[in-house]
C-alpha cells in the first residue's frame, strides 16, 4: 500500500514509525514531514494545510490511505477533499471535527447524547475554567483559582479571537482516552496521561503537551462504552458520522468520569506514549475505519509502560519559532534503544537544528512506568541544543492525584 501522512510534528513520525512496520506497506510518505520520518519514508514539500496540494500528491502517488494527524487540516476540511476525489482518508470530515474545532458545539454533542461533562457557567467567577472555542494549539485554556487570575484569562483568551466557553473547575486525576471509529463501531486505542504545564510541579502556562506516561489504570473499554459511544452514536445521528480517532480528555472526579473535551485527531504527546505499546498491524485498523469497516477488528496493547519527555525551546510556549540551534546526541539517545521522535526539526548543512516550539519527544518502553521513566530520562539527557527546556518530573508522581484540568 501508498500511505500518506499529512503533518510535520512527533505525533505524525510516531504514526508513520508505527505504519512503516506494517507488512502491507509498499512505501510511507509525508506531507511535508520532518528530518525522523525522512529516515523511513519519503517527505514531499507540501503543507498540511494545502489541500490542494495534498490531494494532487495523493493522486499523483496512487495512494491507497492518506492519515491525517493535525487538527487544522480536519476542521478546515481536508478529509471532505480527499473523500470526494475517491481517495481513502483516516479522519472526520470538517462537520464532524467540529466536536474540537468549536466547544460550544462539543457542548451541545456532549449534552444531547448524555455524557457527563463540566458545567458552563454563565459568569467568569472563581474557581472556574476559561477556554477559547475554537483550536488554540493546546494554549487557549486557563485555570482560574482567583479573580485576578480569572481577569488574566479573559484578556488572554481574547489573543485567539472568536467566542470563549466558561465551565466550573473540576478536580481529579486526568486521562486522555483514545479510541478507533469507523462512523459507527469503535476500537479501543489505549489511555495515557499528559503533563500539560510548562514547569516542574504542573507550573506556568499550558502548553500542547510536555510529556506523557501509559497506561493509566482503570477500566479503558468500559470508559469508552459510557463515554466514546455515545457522541459517535449522536454524531451519526446529525449526519456527520466521525471516521478517525477520538480522544477523550476525561476528569476522573469523586462523581465519576466527566469529559473535558474531545478531539478530532491522535494527541501530542500522547500518540508517542502509545504506538510503542501498540501490539500488531495499526496500518490494518486503520484502513478498515477508513473503508467502514471495524467489525471484528481490534487492537492489542503490550504490558509495557512508556514515558515520553518533551524537549521543547527556551522561550515555549510564548513562543513557537526557535530555529537553527544545532541538535547533538540524538545517535547516542537512540541507541540506547528509546525512540526519539522529531516534532520541531529541520536539517541544515548535513546536521539537524531546531525548527519550532516543541523540537523532540524522547520515548522509553519498560515494565514499569518508573524504570520507563528513567529511561527516558537517561536517552533525553544525551541530547543537548542552546536552550533546551523540559520537565524533570514527568510521571514522577504516578496516582498521586494530579488535577492539572483540561488540554485546550
């Protein structure tokens, strides 16, 4: 099979790793890619958001499934592109991506097919939760625990233009909950928990994702049943059925499971945490969601733990441009058998350099969370560029009961 992969981050090298292990796979491709999946496919200088482009190099290549990874392209249409010139896409179209191109929409879905969910408030009043309707790249949500925090995020939200949602703060542990839908049936993917702030101890602002530990426990399948389900079921009942992935970010509160919010598409960092763990052929699934057709298919999760640490630049999340820095270490890292998967890179005069916000994903498999986390710790600290920033405690803390709400 011809597979395309729309996207440029750590989250597309960690799928096109993953597809390029497939036996039906003839060649892997990229739009426009980065330098870690030019090491196993072909990169073509096409944008994610250039539809047009996409869809003539889809043609041009003859492919046989075209993934899309970033949210962008899905809401602003990509997948209704390429389903209407006869090309087989993984991901909804622009209506049903509205379930993470606009909350208020997610909101009505969520009410209408009765899943629980945080409470709008019609006031901005401590404690509370201030998010952007529309995409922010991770950034557009604000916890406010005072009133003057409330009054930062009511002039920062406006940054993003468009409406804002206010919901009540909820407390508990947060899961990112992933599953496979086909339009009607759902495969589960796997669960994993991300570290959203930019700082040691869940610090400073929200950034698209600084890390990432899986599994998480708890009962997955049954989490999907009470909280995937439903929405799929009340999006085909729109006439918008959702083909692609759908991940859940949930708040497992005292009051049972709540969603924060859906989205449209693989998460980042958290595809990173699960492809190592994904047990099988995921080209396969993926195929059969986008031909209709999950009936008896499943997937497989290994025992293993994984942990993913970002390396990300020195002015993240402020700023998303750091580029030209040279990258060492990153032969020494793989070596020690973690994946390094390049979310901001680019390759300058024969060596890589810095090329974005969050620049690697260092990822690390083992029997248990902490010996992953170590090991990732031990590949991360082989890799050195001016600037770099991460976490030190990512899953540092597992079941300690975070309650760093809601992705954005």
């Amino acid at each position: 099979m011809q597979v395309v992969v729309v996207g440029s981050g750590a989250r597309e090298h960690a799928l096109a790793w993953r597809i390029a292990q497939s036996p039906a796979l003839a060649e892997l491709h990229a739009a426009p890619g980065n330098p870690g999946i030019a090491e196993i496919g072909h990169c073509h200088p096409v944008r994610a958001e250039d539809s047009d482009g996409v869809l003539s190099l889809a043609q041009t290549l003859g492919a046989d499934l075209v993934v899309v990874g970033p949210e962008g392209p899905l809401v602003a249409g990509l997948a209704d592109v390429l389903r209407r010139n006869g090309i087989a896409v993984f991901g909804p179209s622009a209506a049903a991506a509205q379930i993470e191109g606009s909350k208020s929409f997610a909101k009505d879905v969520l009410q209408s097919a009765g899943v629980p969910t945080a409470q709008t408030l019609a006031v901005a009043r401590a404690p509370c939760v201030v998010k952007a309707d529309g995409l922010a790249s991770g950034k557009g949500v604000f916890v406010c625990h005072t009133n003057e925090q409330v009054e930062d995020a009511l002039r920062a939200v406006r940054v993003f233009g468009g409406d804002f949602v206010i919901e009540e703060l909820l407390e508990g542990d947060e899961v990112s909950l992933f599953a496979i839908s086909d339009g009607a049936r759902l495969v589960t993917l796997g669960a994993a928990q991300d570290f959203k702030r930019i700082d040691d101890g869940d610090e400073g602002p929200n950034t698209g994702g600084m890390g990432a530990f899986s599994p998480v426990p708890g009962a997955v399948d049954e989490l999907v049943e009470r909280i995937h389900l439903p929405v799929i079921e009340e999006l085909a009942r729109r006439g918008t059925p959702f083909v692609g992935c759908l991940f859940a970010g949930l708040m497992l509160t005292p009051d049972g499971p709540k969603a924060l919010e859906f989205n449209a598409r693989f998460g980042d960092p958290e595809t990173q945490v699960l492809m190592p763990r994904v047990e099988g052929d995921l080209l396969e699934l993926l195929v059969a969601a986008a031909h209709g057709d999950l009936a008896g298919a499943s997937v497989t999760m290994s025992g293993e733990a994984a942990v993913t640490v970002v390396l990300a630049g020195p002015d993240y999340p402020a700023r998303s441009d750091y580029a030209g820095a040279p990258i060492g270490g990153l032969a020494e890292a793989a070596a020690t058998g973690a994946l390094v998967f390049h979310g901001g890179t680019a390759v300058r005069d024969g060596g890589v350099v810095t090329n974005g916000g969050r620049i690697l994903s260092v990822t690390a498999t083992s029997s248990t969370v902490p010996a992953a986390r170590d090991r990732a710790y031990a590949a991360l600290d082989l890799i050195s560029f001016d600037g770099a920033r991460f976490r030190r405690d990512i899953a540092a803390g597992v079941g300690s009961g975070r309650s760093s709400q809601h992705e954005g």
